[in-house]
C-alpha cells in the first residue's frame, strides 16, 4: 500500500550517536577523557548496545501500531479493528471434461469429489454431482484442487489426464483450460489495502470502494478491481489477479456471489461481474550501453533484461493502466542503458476493464556506443 505521508521514527537507534553521547556526557561530568580500552569506555559501549537494542524495540513497537507499517500478527489485530481478517490460502480450481466409452443407456452419474490429477502429488476433485444425459458421451465439471494454495496452478490443458477414482464407463478425462486462482495466505501488503479500504464497505449506499473492498475479500488472489455503472442502478465489476492473471469463471462466480449477498449488495444494484478485457500488444526494443562500460556490459545487460521483465509485469498488474513505453524506457536506462529505441508498442490509452498483456518480447543488445 502506498501512502503520501512523512516517514515516521519513534527513537532513535544510531548506535553510534548513542555511544558519543553516552562518552561526552560521562566525560563533562567526570572531568576525565575516555581513551579507547579505558575499562569505563567499555562500560559505556555495552550500554549503548542495551539502550540502542531497547530503543529499536520501542521503534518497532510503535510502527506496528501504524498501518502503512504493520505486518504478520500485528496486521491481524490491526485488521480486527474493522471486523477484517487475513484470507486463508485458496485452491486453484479448472474445468475438466469426462468422456464415455460410448453412449450409454441411460444417465451415468460423476459423484461430487470425484478425483482426478496430473499424475503427481497434487488432486483435484468434482465440485457437485454431475450427469452425463443419455446418448451424451461427455460433460465438462468444474473442479477444485484438494490442497490449497499457489502448488496447484500451471498445469496446461489436458495434463489433469488421471482418473484417481475409477468410475464405470469412463474412457478418459482431460481439463480443458490451465489451472489458476490457487493462492496461498493473504500477503501484508494485499490485506493492508483492504484493511483500508474496510470503510467503504460501512457504508450503505453502495460507493465503488465497498464493491472493490468485498470483491478483493472474496479470494485472496484478487489484487485488482475496476468498479463501473453503466447506467443507474447497474453495478458492472472486473476482478483482476495477482501477477496480472485475468480469473477463471470459477473464481468470476464466487466474486459474484460475495456481491450479490443481501447482506452485501444494496437492493436497489443489479450487480454483474466480468473477467477483464486483454488487450494484447507486441515489445520490440533495442538498447545500446556506452562504451566506457565494457567492462560492466554483460551485468547491464542482465539487469536491462530484468528491468523489461519487471515492466511487462507493471502493465499488466492493474487494470487500466496505459500501454506506456516511457516508463519502459525510464527503467532500462535506469538498469543501464545509454539509449533505448522501442519500435512497439505505441502508447495506448486503457479502459477501466481493460489489461495490458505482452503477446511477444523482442529485447535486442544494439552493441556499444561512444558516449
């Protein structure tokens, strides 16, 4: 979270101001000087470290009473001041696809919690009882991962291809869209922003910071939310997820159940929630580094490589921001750079739903110039 406030120091900790002072001090009353190894000067400089240990102690104590401070268990408490808690860890969730051997005569029923995996360590199970109608031969479910957490996302289409628990007529199984939304516990700075945003969400006319407060509560891979009303009485929003990834319907429903909650949503909204719009774009960028930096040129060329990552990362990490190569460029000279020609993108004003996603990178070393 980031808040346009003066850093704020409850003691001073220099350890080494602390001993002058403590010497000084020692010396004026005494009329002595205290040359180093005189056994009182170690007196001194031991308990400088005590008192400098106590005053990092009284530093610390106070900025976990600040938000824009506060981290692990201290946050909790600060959180349950506003009635909001840390979200525990989430499982990644997909789509699977059961296929017969061949039509059958008759239903066949998929149980809920019906196993599959990737042949790992890692399950994933049915959500509610499926049927497969007579003269079907296949039917999609939706699928949650046993374990919670980030372990179980990354798996591509068709690798979830195992059925752990065997069932009658089943020929095969295969998801038919990546794993994602596996989240482990809410991080400080996720549950600081809405520790924030709590607030809004006392209020009973339905202002977009309540909506954005109780869909980022919904699951705790949510980092971004765009709030729009079209028209009167219609509330449009867009959940985005951390590291940029546009949610699965599964986690799109489960925010759309949190809002439409009447105990969340003012009866007079019509709330609808969508997945963001990508807006796809293509990087193509040649760097030069000055020749005085020869000797250093293999490790610019790393940080520039590493800086490009880190922007492309940026773009995409919230909804609405604008394609900007300025910034890109900004950075790789910041990495190193002497001169920086980006070929595309071109700026590129974004919607409020939309997001910024690199379809392809071309990072190219142009060589070295003199300066």
């Amino acid at each position: 979270m980031s808040l346009d406030i003066t850093p704020v120091l409850f003691a001073d900790k220099d350890s080494e101001a602390i001993v002058e002072g403590l010497i000084s001090r020692y010396e004026a009353a005494a009329g002595v000087t205290l040359y180093p190894g005189d056994p009182v000067r170690l007196f001194l400089e031991t308990i400088a470290y005590i008192i400098s240990y106590q005053r990092s102690l009284i530093d610390f104590t106070g900025k976990m009473n600040l938000l824009a401070y506060s981290s692990g268990n201290y946050l909790d408490h600060l959180g349950a001041f506003v009635g909001v808690t840390r979200l525990t860890a989430a499982p990644a969730v997909c789509t699977v696809r059961f296929t017969l051997s061949a039509p059958q005569i008759g239903s066949v029923i998929i149980p809920s919690g019906t196993r599959v995996s990737a042949g790992g360590n890692i399950y994933f199970a049915t959500d509610a009882v499926t049927e497969i109608p007579e003269g079907d031969t296949y039917v999609d479910i939706s699928v949650t991962a046993v374990q919670s957490g980030s372990s179980g996302n990354g798996l591509l289409s068709g690798q979830i291809n195992v059925l752990v628990d065997p069932l009658p007529f089943i020929q095969s199984v295969a998801n038919t869209s990546a794993t994602t939304g596996g989240t482990d516990t809410e991080t400080d700075d996720n549950f600081r922003e809405r520790i924030q945003l709590a607030p809004e969400s006392f209020s009973v006319a339905g202002p977009a910071g309540a909506y954005e407060f109780w869909a980022r509560s919904a699951h705790p891979g949510i980092s971004s939310v765009a709030v729009n009303s079209p028209t009167p009485g219609v509330v449009d929003i867009y959940p985005l997820l951390t590291g940029g990834e546009i949610p699965p319907d599964e986690i799109v429903q489960v925010v759309e159940n949190m809002l439409t909650d009447e105990q969340v949503r003012p009866l007079t909204d019509d709330v609808h929630v969508y997945a963001p719009t990508a807006s796809e774009y293509t990087l193509s960028v040649t760097y030069y580094i000055d020749r005085t930096k020869t000797t250093t040129a293999a490790s610019i060329q790393a940080a520039v490589e590493a800086a490009v990552d880190a922007w492309i990362l940026w773009q995409r990490e919230r909804l609405g921001r604008d394609i900007n190569p300025s910034e890109l460029i900004h950075r790789m000279i910041l990495a190193g750079a002497k001169r920086v020609v980006i070929s595309s993108p071109a700026y590129t004003a974004m919607a409020f739903n939309q997001l910024a996603v690199c379809e392809s990178r071309t990072v190219t070393f142009g060589g070295l110039e003199d300066g």
